[in-house]
C-alpha cells in the first residue's frame, strides 16, 4: 500500500489524505478528549463569570449541571450532524458541504475560543453544540469523499486513515491536556480547531483526479 502511495500519479492522493485527516477526523478527534482535561479550569471559568456577575457563588450541583450541559451539548450536536450529513451531502455535494461545514466549524470555534475574554460561558455552551454538529457531518462526508476519490485498490486504505486520525487527535489533546499547559492556555486549546480547519479541493482539480485515478 505504501509503495503505490509513493508513487508518482499517488501523491496527490497521498496530501489528499493529510488534508482531510488533520483538517478533519483530527481535530473531531481532539475535541473529543480535550474537554476531559480542561475540566477543572472550565468549571473555574464558569463559577467566576457567575460571582462577577450575580455577587455569589454557584452550588457546586448547579455547576456541575452547566458543565454536564457543555459536555453533553457535543455528543447532541453530533447526532444532529450525522442525521442532518446524508441529506446535505446528497443535495449540496460532498465537496461544498465540507465548504460550508468549515465556515460554521470557524463560527463554532470562535465562540469557544473568545469565550474567556468574553467573559460568557454560554459560548462555549454553543460552540460545542455547532462544533459535534460539524464533526456528526464530517465523519460520514469525509469517508465516502475519500473513497471516492480513491482508486479502487487503494479505497479500503484511505477510509481507514479516518479512524487513524481520529485516534491521533486524541492523543494529541492528552499530550497538551498537562495540567501545566492547561492551566493558563484552556480557551486557546477550544481554539486550535479554527486554526487548522482545512479548505476541501477544488472542484475542478478534484474533477481531474477522479478522471485521471478512473
């Protein structure tokens, strides 16, 4: 397999996959786990914006409602995503509904990424939402956009690369979720999505592959 990726006419497939990889099952992969280790900080944020606000504290049952809301909100969006991805792939195609998956993922992040210094947790509460709704429709649109652009000897490999980029993405958020690197950097790690959110091929060049893989 790795020697056909190697191959001249291949290469192309080959940045193809590193583009949708890490602007993509990537990053839905480290938004994943990355909020598992921001917890403590998160919760800190929310209970201080509370007491700026209302001059009291909240009940630690009430805060760990708001957190149970932000964690949960992404696994809701993400049904939503997968749900709502065959029908917006089959009617908008596969290449601008990743388009327009990216302006609503940078969308999501910013809301995440500003909410800090914004001072407003109910932002982090609607970016997650919209970020597990972008990542419910890029886990299915990715797979069936990379097999089609594929060769066939090469399709079951490239699909594969999804779950692989997934679970590096995972592990990336357990590397930078050291509680030394959180500490300060929290809303800047909800952010990283934003700064790496791929931009899908061109139509015209992805047209080209095809007909040059067929």
């Amino acid at each position: 397999v790795f020697h056909h990726l190697w191959q001249v006419q291949y290469r192309k497939l080959l940045l193809m996959i590193l583009v949708l990889g890490i602007g993509g099952t990537h990053l839905g992969g480290f938004q994943m786990s990355v909020i598992n280790y921001t917890s403590p900080f998160i919760q800190k944020f929310i209970n201080e914006t509370w007491l700026e606000r209302y001059g009291s504290a909240l009940h630690q049952e009430t805060l760990t409602l708001f957190w149970s809301f932000i964690v949960s909100t992404y696994c809701i969006g993400g049904m939503i995503g997968s749900l709502c991805s065959g029908y917006l792939t089959a009617k908008y195609g596969k290449k601008k509904c990743l388009l327009i998956n990216d302006v609503v993922l940078i969308i999501a992040t910013l809301n995440t990424g500003f909410s800090r210094r914004a001072k407003s947790f109910e932002m982090i509460l609607i970016g997650r939402l919209l970020e597990g709704i972008c990542s419910g429709v890029y886990m299915n649109a990715h797979i069936q956009y990379a097999g089609e652009i594929s060769p066939k000897k090469l399709r079951g490999f490239v699909n594969v690369t999804s779950s692989v980029f997934l679970a590096l993405g995972k592990a990336v958020a357990r590397v930078l979720g050291l509680r030394y690197l959180c500490c300060s950097f929290w809303s800047y790690f909800l952010f990283i999505f934003c700064v790496s959110g791929k931009s899908s091929p061109r139509d015209r060049h992805t047209q080209k592959v095809g007909l040059y893989f067929a």
